[in-house]
C-alpha cells in the first residue's frame, strides 16, 4: 500500500497509508513520484497551529481578515498531506488524456505522497535536461520573481536580499539576471550565505553580528542600495532593510510576516526620514501591479522558462536530500525545528518508499 507524509497533530508528521484508486476519471493521469518538496514558510504556520485562519477567515469580498461568527467553530488542527510540489513520470493516462503519455517526465502540485492523480492542466512537462531541483523550486520562484518586479529592479541597481531561504536564494540570482551591479545577501545563517555567494552574490552580511544597513551604506559610498527583497518577515532584517536603503528606494517586503514581537522595529528613524517605499509583495494576489500585462498566469510562465533554461542554479538550495522513509523525521527537523540546518527540503522516493 502506498504511503503519503500526513500532518497528524501540531509540530507532528508522520507517514501513513493510503488507497490508491483503480482507474481514472476522464481527462486524469497518474503520475509515480520520484522527488517532491514541502514549503518551508506559508505551510508552516498551519503545521505549528498558530495559522491566522484559526479565529478569522480571509473574507475576498471585503479583502480583509473578519472575526469567525460565534457560532461557527475555529479551525482546527485537521490531518492533511504536507508538501508543495513533486517531479515523477506517468504511468496511466485516460483514454481522453492528448497532452501526455506513459512515461512523460512531468512536475505538479501535490503533497508527498508515492503517487497523484492530476488534470493535464495542472501539471509540466519537464524537459531532458532539467534537474528536478530546478523544478520543485517552480513555486518559490513565482515569489522571488514577484519581488524582483515589484522592487522596480534595473540594469545597474544596487541590491539587498534578506532572508535566504529558497526564495531569497532565487531572488538574489533573479536580480542578477535582471542587471543588478550589487547584489548583497543578508542571513544569520552560514550556510545560506555561503550558497549565496556561490552562486554569484557580491557580497554577504550576518545581521546578528554585522551592522547591515551601515555596511549596506559603506558599500554604496553612503547612498544605500536601490532596492531591498525581504524574505524573511523578521521585523529587525526590515529594521536593517531600512537603514540601508537609499532615499526613496524601494522594498519588497515578500515574506509572510507573523505578529511582531521582538521590538526591532522603529520607524522613527531612517524610515521617517529617507522616503523608503515599502511594497508588500504577493505574486499570486490579482490583479497583478503592472495589470493587465502581467499576471500571475505569466509570472508562472516566466518562472519555469527561467528554470527550464539552467539560467537559475538551484542544486544547492536543494539542501537536504532524503530518502522518503525518513521524510517524517526530516520534515520536523528540517522545516520545522533546525531550519539553519537546511534550505529547503528534498525527499527522494527512487527507491527508499514504504510500499509493500
């Protein structure tokens, strides 16, 4: 029987059964998965149970978080398949299926699980040559991508990324691509930094040692950087973000924030005074700023053809691999308990599966 990586309580997974269907609906394929990935941001707050969705509800009519009624309950901590995102081959295809075939290499949305059953639509073609690291990192790219352009970045700009998970990982070589003579990386974690670097970033700063917006400033001969992406929804990287911003730059603030609490933050300083544009970065919240040229249908296109082409080096981000029968244990530690152990999480299942 199949086995699929199950949220089971807060802060818990674990890894358990379930039925694969006998045949397929019309118009569905079933894909063998042979590498997936989880989110390391958004699904973490549910998976820790302190998700704003608990005792309010995201209202799209009003575009604004609304108290649930007293009458209904709060959401609760329910069983759910973890994971974002899987590359496998297909196996089945239902007679009315065109677009694929036995054996096409494809990436989809999914959690971890050894098999899916997907709509043609939802899934992509991967093509030979393109590391299935490059693939699974198909959503945090939509980010980073939606960052770059709500930062305005051009040919020329000086630029800071905070936060080096796998988005700001892919945004520091996105502002790269885009024409950025600078680009500084800014994380307190080593090995994030070092990834960085390595893939071509100028320079790197650890924010709980290093003056960043003062450095950023001395880099720049005391203008600031033009543009600031912020991934890591930390109240003191914005605090540094905004030292060393230059007057009238902009941030894109990407990361989903929780509640501040550590006190890091005073706007009664250099935002006060240097004009700094704070733009709160949503690539899939429509309309898209530069409506009705981009959207997020487009950002996503962009996204893969950036990957697909090798312009993006995404094999270190990938960073640890393990086996499917250890992803219970890896998802809480990697994601959830030691994240400066990791980047972000790959499972393989060619192989190390718990099907019998």
């Amino acid at each position: 029987m199949p086995h699929q990586l199950i949220a089971v309580a807060p802060r818990k997974a674990a890894l358990l059964p379930y039925e694969e269907t006998a045949g397929l609906r019309p118009g569905h394929v079933r894909v063998r998965v042979d590498y997936a990935s989880p989110k390391h941001g958004s699904e973490l707050a549910a998976f820790r149970g302190v998700s704003p969705f608990v005792t309010d509800y995201y209202d799209d009519g009003w575009r604004a978080f609304l108290p649930r009624e007293a009458a209904e309950p709060q959401e609760k901590f329910g069983e759910w398949n973890l994971g974002n995102q899987y590359v496998g081959v297909v196996t089945e295809v239902a007679p009315d299926v065109k677009q694929f075939a036995v054996g096409d290499r494809v990436c989809g949305y999914s959690g971890i699980r050894e098999t899916v059953v997907a709509h043609p639509d939802h899934l992509l073609r991967v093509p030979d040559g393109m590391s299935w690291k490059s693939a699974v990192c198909y959503d945090p790219a939509h980010f980073a991508l939606g960052g770059i352009r709500d930062a305005h970045i051009r040919v020329g700009d000086r630029v800071a990324v905070f936060g080096l998970g796998a988005i700001g990982q892919l945004a520091a070589q996105m502002a790269k691509l885009a024409g950025a003579s600078y680009v500084a990386v800014v994380d307190p974690i080593a090995k994030r930094r070092e990834v960085a670097m390595r893939a071509g970033a100028d320079v790197c700063y650890d924010p709980t040692v290093d003056d960043v917006g003062l450095l950023l400033k001395q880099d720049t001969e005391k203008l600031g950087v033009d543009a600031v992406i912020e991934t890591s929804a930390n109240e003191f990287a914005l605090q540094h973000a905004l030292r060393g911003l230059a007057y009238g730059g902009a941030i894109a603030f990407v990361g989903w924030a929780r509640p501040f609490k550590g006190g890091g933050m005073d706007w009664g300083r250099e935002a006060h005074f240097n004009n700094a544009k704070l733009v709160f970065s949503r690539a899939c919240s429509e309309p898209n700023p530069d409506h009705p040229r981009w959207d997020f249908k487009r950002i996503r296109e962009a996204s893969w053809n950036l990957l697909a082409a090798g312009k993006i080096d995404c094999e270190a981000i990938i960073n640890p691999v393990v086996p499917f029968g250890q992803a219970a244990e890896a998802y809480e530690t990697y994601v959830d308990q030691q994240p400066e152990a990791s980047i972000k999480l790959g499972v393989s299942l060619t192989g190390e599966g718990l099907s019998q």
